[in-house]
C-alpha cells in the first residue's frame, strides 16, 4: 500500500491506483468529465487538475497515480482557480440551453460550474452553431452544441460493444462526434450512451423532454426481464398534481454492480419497463368474487384455502394442479412448495414462464425470467406442460403470473379448461387470459415487491419495493402465507413470517 | 457497398501492406494511394480502406477528416493549401487568403467554376522559416507576397 496525504487526510491506497480514484474511496470528490471508472482514463478535459506538493503544474488527478508521501490538495486556491478556467473554456462554446436540456439537475458540466464559478461568460464572440438534433440511431440524439468531446461515447462503443459506430470527425475546434452515413449506432446496449454522456449532449427519445431529472425518486432495484438480473435503478415521479400511490416509472438505469453488470445494462431492461403499466390488473375480478361477493384480493384466501382443505381431507388433492412462474421470487417459491407441496402434497406444481427469447453474448440470458435458476434450485419442474394435462382430472386449478399466455391463446386456455370446476388466477398483467378464470387477483411485479431472485450465476440477490403498486393489489409472499396459515395444516410454520425477509431467514 | 477500385490500385496496397507489421499500421499510406487515383476520397473508397485493414469506418473516417491533406470532394487541378498557423499568420497568411479569395472568387473549401483552382487553409506545413507559406498540389512553395503568388498562379494553367 502506499500512503499519501490529500487536503490533509492521510489515505493508504493500492500501488496503481489514480490520485482520483484513491481520493473518491477516502470520500473526496475530484470534479470530472472525462474520466469514467471502465475505461483507462484518457485527460482530455483537464478538470481533475490537482495541486501535488513539488511539483510545478497541475496534474490532472484522473490519469496520475499515487505516489508514496504524496501530498495533493485539490480544493486549494489555486486549483480552483484552475477550474474555473477550465470552465470557462469548456462553456466558451457549449450551448448553455439548460432549461430545455434533459440532463439539466443530473450533468457534470452543470453541477461543477454551479460549485465553482457561477461566472458569466467573458468571450465578445458568437458561439459556434452546430447541429442540434443529428440521429444517431437506437433512439439517441446528438447535440452538437452541447457536446465537450470527452469521447466517452467513442470510448464505450469501442471497448464494450466492439461496434465503433461513433468516432471524432475533424480537428481542433471543428472537432464533433459523428458516425458514418449508413452506419448508426446499432447494438443492444445503446441506451448507455445517453446515461454515460456527462452533459445533455446525446439524449434518448424515450426519456427525452417527459419529465425533469429532480422530479425523479431513484429506488433500486433488480431488472427481472432476463436470467442476469442486472442492478438497476428505477425512477418514478409521481406526476402533477401529486396523488400518492400513483408513481409512474420514467426510466430504467444502470447502477453498478462488479460481479454481475458492471455499469451497463441491456437495451431490454432499460426500455421493457413498459410492462409495469401494460394491461395490469388493478382489481379482483371475475365470476367467483360476485358470487362470494368478495372484495379485496386477501378476502380470495379463506375460500380458496377452505376449498383446498377439504380436497385434502377427502384425499383428493390429486385433483389439483397448481401453476407457478419463474417471475416469483425465492420467499415465494419457498412458501408455494410449503403450502402445496409440502402441506397440501399436490403433486402437479409446474412452472410457466415467459418464453426464451435468444442471448445477445454479453448480459442478456436466452431466459427472460429473473428466478429459473432459484426455481431449480427450490425443485421445481421447470420442463414445459401441456393445457390437457393441467386439466386432466382436475377440479381446482391455482396459477400464478400471466405467463400461460405467451405459450398458449386464451381461446385454446378456456376451451382446454372448461372442464375444471374452480380456476384462480394470481397475476399482475391481464391481457384475456382472465377470461377463461373464475377469480383474477391482483398481484405485484418484482420492482414493486420485498424478495430476492437467484441469477443465471447462481448469486442470491435480495431487493424491495422500487415502486408503490396499484392500491388493491397485494405480492404473492403475503397472499401465501396468509394462505398457508388459513389453510391449518402447519400454521404456526407461517406465523412469524411478516416480511419477505422472515420467509428468507427461515429458508435452509 | 460495391467499391470500384482498380487493380492497380489494389496491387498497390497489397505492396504498401506488405512493409507494415500490422494492417491498420498503414491506413495513411492506403489512403493516400486511394486519393491519388480519384483526386478524392469517397465514401467507398473509406469503406474498401476499412475493409481492407480490418478498421471500423468510423476510425478510418477520424482519420480522414483530421488531416487537410485528405480530401472528401474532388479538387480543381491545382489545390491551394494556405497555411494559416503561427508562423504564417504573424508573416500575413490572412492577407494572402483574402487576397486569393478575392481573386479567385471562391472560399475556403470551393473550387473555381472553371474547375482550375481549389481554395483550403490549413494548418503548420512544417516551414516556418519560409512563412509566409503554401502548398500547390504536392508542391511547397515559401516567402510569399502577393507578388510572388500573382506570378505563381499565371504559371498554373
Ligand atoms: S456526446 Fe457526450 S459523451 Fe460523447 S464526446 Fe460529447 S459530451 Fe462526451
Ligand atoms: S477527468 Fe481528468 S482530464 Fe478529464
């Protein structure tokens, strides 16, 4: 280790590391535009230069490593001096359009001049005008005036996708970011150049100009659109005027996690969100909740668990078939296997998910569910069925998730099923597959719920509630314990489980 | 795309490769190569590059646009490279350019009607001791007035 002193902190960092990155661990922020932690850092915007003890000129902090004895100040007159010179020059040219700027309350360029200069500009000269609204492709825009050539954007299209679509056309102060004719931007991880781009130089239409960044509540969460499970933050906003329990997802972004996704994540998880709001099933519904005349999707769990009970008395819990989803986090499928498997001994519980779709070779799985591998690990058969065979001498048929229906049409579902006498369907998303059910209940989506998935790694990560769910609906933890309890075949195995992170404690 | 690159042309590169360690080592003299056969590079003459050396367009498109002596239009017989960089400024480049502007009627990056002149300023030529400076072509000439360039410009026909 090497120790060094910076604003008078003494600091040990390992041999290698840059003064930036070794200030950042010991909590010193060292403003910056160019440097972004995955690519070897390149000094080209000069606002990381740091004053070091001995030596006659700044240095910029992004690209020089620690030294022992080092002594470095970075907020000291004359660096910030430095700044705000720098500032000034990277300002010289750039369009100061912040009011209608996407990035405004979230750019570098914005937040360090607000820190350090707040000056106004000294240059008599027009500035340059260049193209402001130039596609780029995969839904991004570039402005040029905007732009401070960081390359970033180069830098990521060269080293993480390989695709080069972007380069640095002219020189000098013509210099602007470009690709050629026919060639744009085209791979499954564009979407990360509107978050890597530190200023609001490319944006991306499917964020752009729909809200602004301070408005956003930023929650993190895990991205349940394929077996990777990449860390992400989902931001929501709850819109004007603000109604409680509203809150509508704006946008998906990365948050970074070493061992799964780095700082990137896929164009499927950034843009899928749309399914948060597809189609969903806000409140109970179908034949069954009049009759019962039932109200709130818990009031579903003394009938059903009733139901269940007696089938099991009269030794026919044969003539069950439950269908479960690898959408349900680990606490859910461990209850499931509690409550049916264990308690009820049905022997039918298959799992129905979402179809594969095919990898892309970096992140993106073939699988486009969050849990397979906690389902297999939980035991649960996750080989294809047949509607016959989930009818096939069955008289009550549970399923949770809407996932029946990327496998099979509704229409086939309620003719292959009109046999059975009592289906109950637990989802989130109805797009027709309620029809051919006698009770639909609300549930949540993962983002909106306390559990944890295990990822095609095999690693075990928990999370909770990014997002309020609609107010009836209720996750399916809960509506199995409940119904593990009412069902009184083990109830005290249920009692102490009051949070999805009870239910994770409690598992071997 | 399909290039239209003659053979020449092709046996040309293939020796030019043959001096370099590695493909995209020699992209410069490639380019350079595929530019003396046109009097330009084009879009496609880019992309065979590209192709040819296993470099991305974009890449070979940086490169083309940052040095002045590639050009992306075809150029009158004589293109005039006016060095605009210190050296020259101080010894009254822009005279010179606006001199020729004027004279020729055209801007910087255009080419006279006639299709005989093309105007460029550039930057260092590497002879600062003969500034002012330009180039012609491939030809340097130095220690220019307007004198000297009036007499030089009858001799390009
Ligand atoms: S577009 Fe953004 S990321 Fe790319 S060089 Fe410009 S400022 Fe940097
Ligand atoms: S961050 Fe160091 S020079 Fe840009």
């Amino acid at each position: 280790m090497v120790s060094l002193v910076i604003n008078g902190q003494r600091i040990s960092a390992a041999p290698g590391t840059t003064i930036l990155e070794a200030a950042r661990e010991a909590g010193i922020e060292i403003p910056h535009l160019c440097y972004h932690p995955a690519f070897p850092p390149v000094g080209t915007c000069r606002l990381c230069a740091v004053e070091i003890e001995g030596l006659p000129k700044l240095e910029p902090a992004c690209s020089t490593n620690v030294k022992e004895g080092m002594v470095v100040r970075t907020e000291s007159p004359r660096v910030v001096e430095a700044r705000r010179n720098v500032l000034e020059l990277l300002l010289a040219e750039h369009a100061m359009d912040c009011p209608i700027c996407d990035k405004a309350g979230e750019c570098r360029l914005q937040d360090t001049y607000q820190a350090y200069s707040l000056a106004p500009g000294v240059y008599a000269e027009d500035k340059t005008r260049r193209g402001k609204k130039i596609a780029l492709g995969g839904g991004l825009l570039l402005d040029r005036e905007r732009c401070v050539l960081c390359t970033r954007c180069v830098r990521f299209l060269e080293s993480v996708t390989k695709t080069s679509e972007l380069g640095v056309f002219e020189r000098g102060d013509r210099s602007e970011i470009g690709c050629v004719e026919g060639r744009l931007v085209d791979n499954n991880y564009s979407g990360c150049l509107a978050e890597i781009c530190p200023v609001g130089a490319i944006t991306d239409s499917d964020f752009r100009f729909k809200t602004r960044a301070w408005f956003l509540e930023a929650r993190e969460t895990i991205c349940p659109l394929c077996g990777r499970g990449c860390a992400v933050f989902l931001e929501s906003h709850p819109g004007f005027p603000r109604v409680p329990g509203t809150a509508k997802a704006y946008r998906v972004r990365s948050r970074r996690d070493e061992r799964v996704n780095g700082h990137w994540i896929c164009n499927v998880g950034r843009y899928g969100y749309g399914y948060l709001e597809k189609s969903r099933c806000r409140e109970l519904a179908g034949p069954l909740a009049k009759t019962l005349n039932l109200k709130a999707a818990t009031d579903v769990v003394a009938p059903l668990a009733a139901e269940l009970r007696a089938l099991k008395y009269k030794g026919r819990q044969t003539r069950v078939a439950v269908v479960l989803s690898d959408w349900l986090t680990n606490e859910e499928l461990f209850l499931a296997g509690a409550v049916f498997r264990r308690d009820l001994e049905i022997g039918r519980c298959h799992l129905v998910g979402p179809r594969d779709g095919s990898p892309d070779g970096m992140l993106l799985t073939a699988e486009r569910s969050p849990n397979r591998a906690g389902a297999k690990a939980l035991g649960f058969n996750t080989e294809e069925t047949t509607l016959e065979a989930l009818a096939r001498d069955t008289d009550l048929l549970i399923v949770f998730g809407p996932f029946l229906q990327d496998r099979f049409r509704p229409a086939d579902i309620a003719s292959a099923w009109a046999g059975v006498k009592t289906k109950v369907l637990f989802t989130p998303r109805d797009e027709g597959l309620g029809a051919a059910f006698d009770l639909v209940v609300p549930t949540v989506w993962p983002a909106e719920k306390d559990g944890s998935f295990t990822n095609c790694q095999g690693l075990i990560r928990s999370f909770s509630p990014a997002l309020a769910p609609p107010p009836s609906a209720v996750p399916e933890w809960r509506l199995l314990t409940a119904l593990g309890r009412a069902v009184g075949l083990n109830p005290s195995f249920y009692i102490p489980f009051r949070s999805a992170g009870d239910v994770r404690r409690a598992m071997p | 795309m399909s290039h239209n690159i003659p053979d020449r042309v092709k046996r040309r590169v293939e020796d030019i490769l043959s001096r370099y360690p590695r493909r995209e080592a020699a992209l410069l003299p490639v380019l350079s190569a595929l530019q003396e056969e046109r009097g330009f590079l084009s879009h496609s003459d880019e992309e065979w590059a590209a192709d040819t050396l296993g470099i991305p367009p974009a890449k070979v498109r940086e490169v083309v646009t940052f040095y002045s002596l590639f050009r992306r239009k075809p150029a009158g017989r004589h293109h005039l490279q006016v060095c605009t960089n210190v050296s020259c400024a101080l010894n009254g480049a822009d005279g010179l350019l606006s001199h020729l502007r004027k004279k020729l009627g055209i801007a910087e990056g255009e080419t006279s009607a006639d299709g005989r002149f093309s105007l460029s300023s550039v930057e260092c030529l590497g002879h600062c001791d003969e500034a002012p400076c330009l180039m012609v072509n491939d030809e340097h000439y130095g220690r220019l007035d307007r004198r000297a360039l009036d007499e030089l410009l009858e001799k390009l026909e």
